[in-house]
C-alpha cells in the first residue's frame, strides 16, 4: 500500500468516529485502516429528538448494509490491493456505525431500520438505495472490469450518504444523531476524494 493511501485511508477512517454524548471528543484515530471506531455503549441523548433523526438512522442502517455487502465483494473481487484495502476499511467502520445506529433506535423503542416501501419516505427525501440488481450485477462482474465497475457505483453509494447526512444535520434535533450525521459527511466525503483518486490512478 503507498504512504499516500494509507494516509488517506486513516483520515477517512478516522473521521467515521461516533461522537456518543455533547461534549466528548472524537475517539482516537486508528493505526490500522481496517479498524473501527468503537460502537457506543450507551443510548443517545435523549434531550430530544424528532421524526427525521429516528427515520435518519433507519434509513441509514440500510443505506450501510447495502454498502457492506458490496464493500464485502471487493474485498475478494478486487484486482487493486488499494482497493481491497479500502474497501475493507469500510466494511469495518459501518458494521460498527449498524451496530451503534441500532442500538440508540432499540433505546428509543423504533425498528431498527426503515421499512423498504418508498412511498413511506416521500417527505424524508425518498430512501436511497443502490438496487439487489446492482449489488448481483457486481458480484457477477468480470475481474478486469470489476475495479472500475466498483469505483463508479460505490462513489455514488457514499454520496448518497453525505446527502443524508446533510439533511440530518439540517433538519435533526438530537445532539447525538446529528454529530454521526456530520461524522458520515466528513468520512464520507474523504472516501469519495479517495475513490476518485483511485479511479484516476493518482493515489
């Protein structure tokens, strides 16, 4: 792995970090790219909260387990070893942040994930989803052209993302979820410099 990605991989990464209550510092970044903040023990602040924190974090869930599963595929099906090393990266942090997300909406009594019809989250701004096709239509890509095929879909997975954490953070009211929101944002947005560089084979 080049000095530059394992950089980038650690500010990526280290930026996923789940600010568990006001007032507490971010946890201390990773050695190690492919290790995951810790999850949070305890619930979110229960100070507050409205319908878009509770429908951000079950939205968000699945919005993670989709990117698991494709991060998971190139970890064997990349041909990239930075690649393979992103993306085991990812698998990490957001199987901690499923973990944590669960646990604060298990605490506020909601399903820990939103329900699957659209038309249920019209006024959330839809549930943005990279399709079951897509994510087997990936799985079943060719090796010379999976790099490439990853590249393109799991970029606009992860802006999918920093898009709802904006709206979390624009129209959320607990401390907790909207610190995650901006947590997603920033490590979010540092994966998508990243995978652009990879694509542009600068890294």
């Amino acid at each position: 792995m080049t000095r530059r990605l394992a950089t980038a991989l650690l500010t990526a990464t280290a930026l996923t970090a789940v600010l568990t209550a006001c007032g507490t510092a971010p946890a201390t970044p990773s050695t190690s790219p492919d290790t995951p903040p810790a999850a949070a023990d305890t619930a979110p602040n229960t100070g507050g909260r409205n319908d878009h924190d509770v429908m951000f974090l079950q939205m968000m869930v699945n919005h993670h387990e989709q990117g698991v599963a494709m991060a998971e595929i190139a970890t064997e099906k990349a041909t990239s070893d930075d690649l393979k090393t992103l993306a085991s990266a990812v698998v990490a942090t957001q199987k901690d942040e499923i973990a944590t997300m669960k646990s604060w909406l298990t605490a506020w009594g909601e399903a820990d994930r939103a329900d699957t019809d659209v038309n249920l989250h019209a006024d959330h701004g839809g549930l943005p989803a990279t399709t079951p096709e897509e994510i087997e239509s990936l799985r079943n890509t060719p090796a010379a052209d999976f790099d490439g095929t990853f590249l393109a879909l799991f970029t606009g997975h992860q802006h999918n993302a920093v898009e709802m954490a904006k709206t979390e953070a624009a129209e959320g009211a607990n401390p907790d979820a909207k610190a995650l929101a901006k947590s997603i944002d920033d490590s979010r947005t540092a994966q998508i410099q990243l995978m652009l560089k990879i694509s542009a084979g600068t890294v």
